[in-house]
C-alpha cells in the first residue's frame, strides 16, 4: 500500500499549493516531512499559488478569496475570469467582524459589538485577543505595523463623544512584545475622515489626511486637498505631508492599497468627470514618494453618467503587469456586492459577489472589503487576553 511518505517531492508540492491557507494546521499535522514542506511551498511559493490570494471583510464574516483574472484582455479575445470566496468558519468564536486591518501576514480584526480587538495569523492558526486601555468604540480606527526591531504594534486613534458630554481624543499604540498599551503625545495639524482605513507597507501605515480647516478673519477657509501621511512605527510619530499625484477632495473618491508588499497603489475617481486613475508609487519611504500612472480610464461609457465608487469603500488591487484594478463596491442599485475588473483599454466588467445586507447606521462597514497579497507570517502571537486560541 503506498504511503504518503511514498509520494515524491514534486507531487507533494502540487498538493500542497492547492491547499487553503486555512486549512494548513491539519497538513501541517499530518508528518514531519509535510509540515516542513508546507512552510517552504507557501512562504517562498506564494504568489505562484494563485494570481491573487487575500482575505475579505463581507456581511461582518471573514472570508478568504482567490481571484483569478488571466486570460482577460488576450488579443484573441478570450475573457475568463474565476472568483472563489469562502467564509472561514470558526475563526474567533464565529463572532462577527466589522474591520479588518492586514500587514505582512498579520491580520487585525475589530469584533462587530466593539467591544475586542485580535490579531491573528491564519497561516500559524494563532489568535491574540487585546485587552483595551480604555473602552473600545465604534468610531475608534486602527493601523497595525512593526518597528526596525520587527516588535508588532497596534495603533488606536480615538475620536468619541459620549452622551455625558464627554469627548474623547488621542493616539495609542500597543506593543505586543510588552503586552502593553501607551499614551502616544501627538497634537495632530491634520484630519483623516473616519472611512479611511490606511494601508500597512514595510511596517509602516498610510493615510490620506488634510490639513485642519482654519477660520479667519473672513469664515472658514477653502476646503485643503489631500496629502499622503504616514505613520511611522519605529519613531512612533507621523511624519511629513507627502504629495498625492492628483487634488483629492472629500466628494471624490480615493483610496489606497499595494502592490505585492513593496508598493503604495492609489486609486481616485474625480466626482465631476467619473474618469477613474489608477497610479502606482514609483519610491515610497515615510517622508519620501514619487508616483506613476498605471492607466486612466472614462468610466462614463460603460457605467452610464453618474457612476462614482462610494467615497467610504472602493477597496481594490491591481495587476500592474496587465493593468488591470479589481475594485470591490456594491452595484449601482445598491443591493449586490459587485467587483469591477476595470482595464487600461476601457475593459469593464462586472463578477456578482452575492446580495448585499447593509446597515446603513454602520455604513461603511458593510461594505466588502479587501486585504489583498496575502503572505504568510511566521510571527508567534503569544496568548493573552480574555479568550483562548481557537482550534481551526
């Protein structure tokens, strides 16, 4: 009788490429030689896996996704394109989720109640549940990001006002390797509307944040454009207004994302023309960034006039090589979620992602969501909190 043991190294490989990045604890289980092989497969053979491999944030469950776009836009015509999504089942007591921040193969989850916060590592099948300083709330954003040491940390922005009157305001940042949390001195000369979720690159997060509206002698100013800002988390301070390479304002639509972990791309859909941009950073450093058009498209003749993604989702990624942007959103009739294969040449085309259940009060929240390139993390969460690990 053949043995798994029997089977070549080459064959295991094959099998061990198909395998859901959640599923990896029973392969990792079954032997030795099986779980050595399957470190080696998905950390060095990552990307080979599947064109695209992430996570989604949709209906407040965590699902995982494969999204294959080859084949579209081949001179011969042939138009393919295969999405799989499937709910992780039993990820953190099956709570559901309202956020999720992604960074090198760590993911922060915000529980739907707001009352927890976790990071988890899908690839080691660890859970950290982390205990607040002070009272979680709805309104509360997140980044997560490492140091020059790789120490992880969370950062905590509060902006909540309580129905005693009280207003609560500031940064903290957690440290996991000290298991806690610190009062950050940050005076911010700056705004980051509550929808912006930032994106995590080498360690550190981006946002698009203005310049606080002043009054003068004359009543408010002008409304300021958008700039980049990151947060760095070795200085643990944010640094320098970088330039965006268009004049983002708060009725366009605009948002972030990156490019296999060594890019910021940006996408921005001007709310007077519907022409969509796509652009893609050429250097990007925390007090340095050039930038790059990957392509522009009209969005009118394919959308109709009035088509505009939602300022507070627009979550997408992009194939640089082909030039092509995936962007998640929900249907112009508002009741599907939809993801819009968007190309170069003015390709367009629409994938149903099954029918939407929003609650507008948690706008946008309910809106699918997007943590693209996902590479696996050998980073041990050691336990703390109120709950225990969850087996998978």
């Amino acid at each position: 009788m053949t043995m798994m043991s029997d089977l070549s190294q080459v064959l295991v490989g094959k099998i061990l490429s198909r395998v859901p990045i959640t599923s990896l604890r029973a392969v990792r289980s079954t032997c030795k030689r099986w779980n050595a092989l399957s470190k080696d497969a998905v950390l060095c053979k990552a990307e080979a896996m599947q064109p695209f491999l992430g996570f989604m944030m949709m209906d407040y469950k965590l699902c995982s996704i494969r999204f294959n776009i080859q084949g579209i836009l081949n001179e011969d015509g042939e138009d393919f394109v295969d999405a799989s999504i499937k709910e992780i089942g039993n990820l953190i007591n099956q709570v559901e989720i309202s956020k999720v921040f992604h960074c090198d193969g760590l993911l922060l989850c915000v529980t739907r109640d707001n009352t927890s916060l976790v990071v988890w590592n899908p690839y080691m099948c660890q859970t950290r549940w982390i205990q607040p300083r002070s009272a979680y709330h709805r309104l509360d954003r997140y980044a997560i990001g490492y140091d020059n040491n790789r120490n992880q940390k969370i950062l905590r922005f509060l902006d909540h006002h309580g129905i005693d009157g009280t207003h609560l305001f500031g940064y903290e940042i957690y440290d996991l390797k000290s298991n806690s949390w610190r009062v950050l001195d940050i005076t911010p000369g700056w705004d980051i509307e509550f929808y912006q979720r930032g994106v995590s690159l080498k360690g550190n997060t981006y946002f698009f944040a203005k310049e606080k509206i002043v009054f003068g002698e004359y009543g408010e100013m002008p409304e300021p454009p958008d700039y980049l800002l990151c947060f760095d988390f070795t200085t643990e301070s944010f640094g320098q207004y970088l330039p965006l390479p268009f004049e983002h304002y708060i009725e366009d639509t605009g948002t972030l994302s990156y490019v296999k972990g060594e890019k910021l791309a940006a996408l921005y859909q001007n709310m007077s023309t519907y022409e969509l941009e796509i652009w893609v950073t050429s250097m990007i450093e925390p007090n340095v960034v050039s930038w790059r058009n990957l392509f522009k498209v009209d969005m009118k003749p394919h959308t109709g006039l009035g088509f505009q993604f939602e300022v507070e989702s627009g979550s997408f990624f992009i194939d640089e090589e082909k030039k092509v942007a995936v962007v998640f959103d929900l249907d112009e009739s508002q009741s599907y979620k939809t993801a819009y294969i968007i190309g170069e040449n003015g390709y367009l085309k629409r994938v149903n992602l099954g029918e939407a259940f929003l609650n507008l009060e948690e706008s946008p929240y309910g809106y699918p969501h997007v943590s693209p390139y996902y590479v696996p993390s050998l980073v041990q969460l050691n336990q703390s909190g109120k709950r225990k690990e969850q087996a998978y």
